[in-house]
C-alpha cells in the first residue's frame, strides 16, 4: 500500500536534513593543525671575541609567541663580512682575518644578531701566553678565554678594545718574548719585570709607537738594546735594569725627548756613554751603574737641567769629573764611585746646591784638594771619598763644613779625615 507524501513533508525533510549536515559538519569534521610562529630567538651569545683560525659555534633556540621552543625550526646563517668571519648553517663560525662582523640568524620574520671581532691584539696577547708559559703563570685568571680580554689579569684597554696596558710584574712568565708584542700598537704602559723572559728584545717592539713606559727590569733578558727603542716619541720610562744585555748604548736614546727615567743598570752594556744622552732634557733619573762602561763621562751631561738622580758608579769610567755637571742645579745625588776617574774635584760641584748625597770612592786617581767651595753644600748630608787621593784643606770653615756632613766617609788607615799638607 502506497503512502503519498505531501510538498511541505518533502520541504520538511530536506531542511532537517541539510541542518543535520551542516550540524554535523561542525561538529564532527577535525580540527586543522596551526603550524607555532617564531617571535623570538634566543642565542648563546650576542658578543663573541675570537683569534685568527679560531671556529666557534653558537647556538640558537627559536620560541613562539607563548615563549615556548620550536623545535627543529629552520633557521637561516648570514654575516655581513664573510671574509672576516664566516658562518655555515649549522652556525659555525670560522675566522680569517682582523675586524669585526655581525652574525645574523633568522626563522620566519625573527633574527638576531652576534657582533664578532677579532683584535688583532686578542691574537697578540694569546701569542704571548704561550711563548711565555701562560699555563704556569701565578694568576692566568680568564686568558686566552672567550672573554673580553678587558677582563684578562694584567691588561687594560680603551673604549674602543685596544690593549694600552700589560702589566704582569713578578707573574712566573718565562721564555722568549714573541714578535707578536709589536702588535699592540696601541699600547702605552708594559710592565713585565720580575720575571724569567730570556732571549733578546724583539726588534718589533720598534712598532710601540704610542709607549710611555717600558718597564722589563729584574729579568734575564740578554742581547742589545734595539736601536728602535729611541723610536718612541712619548716614552718617559725606560727600565731595563738588572738583566744581561750587552752591546753599547744606543746614541738612538737620545731622541727620546720626553724620557724621565732611565734604568740600565747591572747589565753588561760597554762602550762609552753616548753623548746624545745630554739631549735628554726631561730627564730625572739616570742609573747606569754597574756595566762594563768606558771612556769618559760626557760633557754634554752638564745640559740635564732636571735631573735629580745620577748614578754612574761601577763601571771603568776615566778621565776627569767633567765641570759641566755643576750646571746640574737640582741635582740631588751624584754616584760616581769605583770608577777609573782621576784629575781633582771641579770647583763648579758647588754650585749644586740640592746635593744631598756625593759619593766618590774607590777612584784611586782622584787626587788633590777638595775646593773650598764645597762649603756651599749646605744641604749635603753623605760623602764618601775612600779609596781616592783626595785630601781636605785645614781651613776651620771647611773643618766646620766637614763636620755637619753626618754622613762623611774619609779615612786614612787611622781612621781619621786625610787633610792636604801644608794647609
């Protein structure tokens, strides 16, 4: 039996089942995946200090808007001076040369950046650490580290990352200085003294142009002094005492017109005392005692209008006390004993009237009276003038003087002031 079916039933039908469907189709079709957007990236380091040859590689984690890691998200490597550093895609980077590069990495619309340089000083100071012993060194706190070599012990830099101060006094090195050193060409203070350094001074510390101290006292350095050292236009200190150096003097130092002292003493320097040293008029204290040194003391000494210090003695000096160094008005101490010097004592040491300290002895063939003008040394407080032929005269106010000098020296064999006879 056949049931008809009206046009609204039909109508009825259709609307419940396309709402049915459309129900259905938003209830259960699934849910489509969305892919995490990158929004930032985080890396391991955003300054990096590196050497020549050096690879390093940084790491990179890439978080999306709810500050969660994506893993596997792909990243892109760029640097902006490939030839200074390069980078491969897994961000290795490998240097080349001397500079300084931003390393950017990118996912999606996020980056950042590394800034990489490479100092040549960086390079120059690792060269050192390891002529020099640098594992053994007594304090070695952060070199040749990744970090900035402002906080390496003993060094000092400017704003821009230029090295401008070593100082590793008394700090266990031992070895050869490397040539690398000359690279600090923005260095201005090196301290290195107190220390086992042997070998000689690198003819390219010539290229320390910009030096105001140069301090490797107390070490075994052996060799010549380079003739380059008088390349130093701003340098004030020179200190290469007790060391092993040989060889002259270089007149080159007397171009150092801005040198305010000068140490060479217990080395084994001979040969004269150049006499471009009296070209030196900064000067404040010159030591050069005990070396090899002969010939005589130059006259051209009479031009260190502010020395203080003199310190010549123990060497083979000869000749006569050069009057010159009466010109000498600040002088305070003049050394010159255990010298070959002979003649007698210029009058013009008179005129020394800061002289505190005077010291002559074991000069067998200084001979004759002491001046009567000594007695303006009023403020001369040592002198020593045993071992020589020289003899004070009898005058009561040298007597006098002879006797406010506390510090007086001057014996025969009993034990008594040697005066002139027939004074």
């Amino acid at each position: 039996m056949m049931h008809k079916t009206s046009k609204n039933q039909v109508w009825g039908v259709s609307v419940t089942t396309a709402l049915l469907l459309m129900w259905g189709g938003c209830i259960f079709s699934p849910t489509e995946a969305t892919e995490p957007i990158p929004t930032t990236i985080n890396v391991s380091s955003t300054l990096l200090y590196l050497g020549i040859g050096e690879s390093v590689s940084i790491e990179a984690v890439v978080l999306d808007e709810n500050r969660l890691p994506i893993e596997d998200a792909p990243l892109n490597w760029s640097s902006s001076e490939p030839e200074i550093v390069s980078v491969n895609n897994q961000g290795v980077l490998t240097v080349h040369s001397f500079g300084r590069t931003d390393i950017t990495v990118k996912s999606g619309a996020s980056e950042a950046t590394v800034v990489v340089i490479v100092s040549k000083d960086r390079a120059a100071l690792v060269a050192i650490y390891n002529a020099l012993g640098g594992p053994d060194w007594e304090n070695s706190a952060n070199w040749a580290s990744s970090f900035p070599i402002s906080a390496w012990h003993g060094v000092t830099v400017s704003p821009d990352d230029r090295v401008t101060e070593l100082n590793l006094w008394g700090n266990g090195l031992s070895g050869v200085l490397p040539a690398a050193l000359g690279d600090l060409d923005e260095l201005r203070i090196l301290d290195l003294g107190g220390n086992s350094i042997t070998g000689n001074i690198p003819g390219a510390v010539g290229q320390l142009r910009n030096l105001e101290e140069f301090r490797i006292a107390h070490a075994n350095l052996s060799g010549e002094i380079p003739a380059s050292l008088g390349n130093f236009p701003k340098l004030r200190i020179l200190a290469l005492g007790m060391n092993d150096l040989s060889g002259s003097i270089p007149s080159s130092l007397g171009n150092l017109v801005n040198l305010e002292g000068l140490w060479l003493y217990e080395n084994a320097l001979s040969g004269e005392i150049p006499g471009s040293i009296g070209r030196l008029e900064t000067l404040v204290t010159l030591s050069l005692d005990s070396n090899r040194l002969t010939g005589s003391i130059p006259s051209e000494m009479g031009n260190l209008s502010r020395l203080r210090f003199m310190s010549l003695q123990n060497n083979a000096l000869s000749g006569q006390i050069p009057p010159e160094l009466g010109n000498l008005a600040v002088l305070e101490w003049l050394r010159l004993s255990n010298n070959l010097l002979s003649g007698s004592i210029p009058p013009e040491l008179a005129k020394l009237g800061n002289l505190r300290l005077l010291e002559l002895y074991s000069n067998i063939q200084l001979t004759g009276s002491l001046p009567l003008e000594l007695t303006q040394l009023t403020m001369l407080r040592s002198l020593d003038l045993r071992g020589t032929g020289l003899c004070a005269p009898t005058d009561p106010d040298f007597r006098a003087w002879l006797e406010m000098v506390r510090g007086l020296r001057f014996s025969n064999t009993l034990g008594g002031v040697v005066f002139c006879s027939g004074n």
